[in-house]
C-alpha cells in the first residue's frame, strides 16, 4: 500500500502560507543585522543570547542525523515531545470531526492534547501484560480516524510493544502511526527509525529528556518521512528552539560516550532495585522493565506512596489507573537513593501493616 499523506491533512493546513522570520529570509551568517529588530550591543547576561536562533536547527539535526542514522530532512525538533504531539493534532485532526486511537494504560499528554484540540479519543486497552490488540485497534478505525499512538517500552508499564503488532498497525492502517520512543535507549530493542523509508505513515517520537538527562532544556525529537517533517515545519512557531538548548545539546552530541556510561549505570540500578524489591515478600509483581523505571504491585499501594511522602521520598502513584491497579512507577536512582528507597519502603510495611 503506497501511502498518500495529502488527504490526511486539515485543508486550511495544506493551503497556510507559513510566516516567514528574519532568519527564513536570510541565510547567511555574516554581516551587519539590522532586520530581527535584536539588541545590537549584546544582552544583560554574561554570555551573549541577543541574535534570535535557526529556526530548522540545521547544525544540530546534522550531528542528530548521524547518531540516529536518518537524514536531517527527516528530523524535527521540538520544545519537548509535547510540542510535537500538538502539532500533529493540528495538522491532522479537525477538532470536532476526526479521531485518534489510544492505547491505555500508556502516556497521559496525547489524552490532553487531543482534549486541547478538541478531537474525540478512541481507548483500545492493552492486554494484562501490556501488549496491543492490534485486530480491536483496526476495528476501531473509521474514515475520521487520523493517528494510533504506540508507545513502546510502555510508560507506565515499562514493557516494549511486540514489534510484529505495531508492523500490522503500519501495514493496515491507512492514517498515521504514531511510535513514542522516550525509554528507547533503555531496551535492547532496535528504534523503528531504521523502517522510516518503508512506511510513509510512520512517526517516531525520541527526546533528549530522559537517557541523555537534559528534561530541563526540552528537546523532543520526531522522525518521520520528509514531507511530513516539512508539514510541522510549516506550523511550528518560527523559533521553537531557543539557541542555548540548541548548543548545548551540540556538545552533547559530541560527549556521546558519556551517555552510553549513564545509560549502562541506570541498567545495572535498575537491576539492583529489581534484586532487591524482589527479595521482599509483600511485592507482589514487578512488572517487567525496558525503560528507566519499574512498575510494581503492592498491597495498600495509594497508602504506601502517601507514607513515602512522609519519607520524603516520592515515586508515582498508578494506582488508579486502569490494568495498574495497586501499583507505584519507581524511576531508578542513584545506587543511595534506590537504597533509601527500599529502606523506606520496608519500614512502612513493618510499621504500618504489620508485614
Ligand atoms: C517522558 C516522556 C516523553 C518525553 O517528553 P518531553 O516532552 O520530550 O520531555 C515522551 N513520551 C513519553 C511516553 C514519556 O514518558
């Protein structure tokens, strides 16, 4: 099935004539800017930050495109993930009108941001161990429906999605497929980038925000077909990216090594906390983990994460959140503060419920 991404845009998206800044109009780096309306004399800071930034990031994405192995015209950057989901909602999905399918138990801002844009969401559950149901999902899709949201390894569960069922998403569903990819580097499996020139409706989501430790600077990442990237290139406001996220995110990029240390540290403490919560015998499952956290049932769970409050020590409480009944979302810590965490969490069930 070749895919044909016109019909799935809004029309008034298709005919926008996007603004065009100061940087669009002019390339080049050198000369005597007097067009942006800056600050000549430099800024109140100690560092410069009076010239506006690229608005398409170009030295970045280059440097992007060789870790990821895409092509910079395949990539978009965004203030955050979120950016991008938003921005997919208002190229696509006329509020009102057109549908998205999501998955639950799963992230909570493509709700939200369907909400914020007024577009009616499909729920599919996963299964009781957090897989799709890929058949249940294609029955739910009408002529309306424009996006199914993935995301795998699975926030909150932790699990990564069977890959032949996001393929039958791809192959079967004729709208977008939305892969969010925030706990990638977390798992032993490959990214979906590498399929990117095989399906035309796939998008895969990464961000800078949780491997590489820079949630602060917010920067998302989407992967997709070039004619979809210059679709949120059009809409996106005109510098998204301020220049500091963006430089330092450059040396970042060239500090690669010290991610893959950090990645491998986070792994064995996701283990330890593993070991060790399994060595206590009120947990009851410790769901199994591809990302950077640890979803696990325990009894009393909504009263054991207000004592941990207590404790000063706050995980997330899922609790009420359908197929996560009784269960906290732990993020691995520091080898101290997993150890603190345990600790707390042994006194808590001696003290208060006698275990
Ligand atoms: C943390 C997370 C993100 C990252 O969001 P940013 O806006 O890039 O910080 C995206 N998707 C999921 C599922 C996440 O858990």
């Amino acid at each position: 099935m070749k895919f044909d991404l016109t019909p799935l845009l809004r029309p008034h998206i298709a005919n926008l004539q996007p603004y065009t800044s100061a940087r669009d109009e002019y390339t080049g780096k050198e000369g005597i800017f007097l067009d942006a309306n800056e600050n000549p004399y430099g800024s109140v800071t100690d560092e410069d930050h009076n010239r506006y930034p690229d608005p398409y990031q170009l030295d970045l994405k280059q440097e992007i495109a060789k870790i990821k192995e895409v092509k910079s015209s395949q990539i978009f950057l965004g203030n955050g993930s979120d950016e991008a989901i938003d921005l997919l909602f208002r190229a696509f999905c006329n509020p009102g009108k057109d549908n998205v399918i999501l998955l639950p138990p799963t992230y909570g801002m493509y709700e939200v941001s369907a909400g914020i844009n007024d577009v009616e969401t499909r729920k599919i559950p996963l299964t009781a161990d957090f897989q799709l149901q890929p058949d249940l999902i294609l029955n739910a899709v009408d002529e309306n429906t424009k996006i199914i949201f993935v995301c795998s390894p699975n926030n909150p569960s932790g699990n990564k999605v069977n890959r032949e069922d996001i393929l039958k998403l791809l192959r079967e569903f004729n709208g977008l497929v939305v892969v969010d990819e925030a706990y990638i580097d977390f798992s032993d499996e490959p990214s979906f980038t590498t399929l990117l020139s095989e399906y035309g409706n796939l998008l895969v989501m990464q961000t800078f925000s949780k491997a590489w430790g820079l949630a602060s600077l917010r920067l998302g990442m989407a992967f997709a077909s070039k004619k979809m990237i210059k679709i949120l290139n059009r809409i996106k406001p005109p510098y998204n990216i301020s220049g500091l996220t963006q430089q330092t995110v450059l040396a970042a990029i060239r500090n690669v090594d010290k991610v893959n240390v950090m990645i491998a540290d986070i792994l064995q403490e996701r283990e330890y906390l593993k070991k060790e919560m399994s060595q206590l015998d009120f947990v009851e499952k410790i769901h199994p983990s591809h990302a950077n956290f640890l979803l696990v049932k325990i009894p009393n769970a909504g009263h054991v994460y207000d004592d941990l409050i207590e404790e000063k020590i706050i995980v997330r409480n899922r609790s009420k959140v359908q197929l996560c009944e009784e269960c906290l979302r732990i993020s691995v810590g520091t080898r101290a503060e997993n150890d603190a965490f345990i600790q707390a969490l042994k006194k808590i069930y001696t003290e208060s419920f006698n275990q």
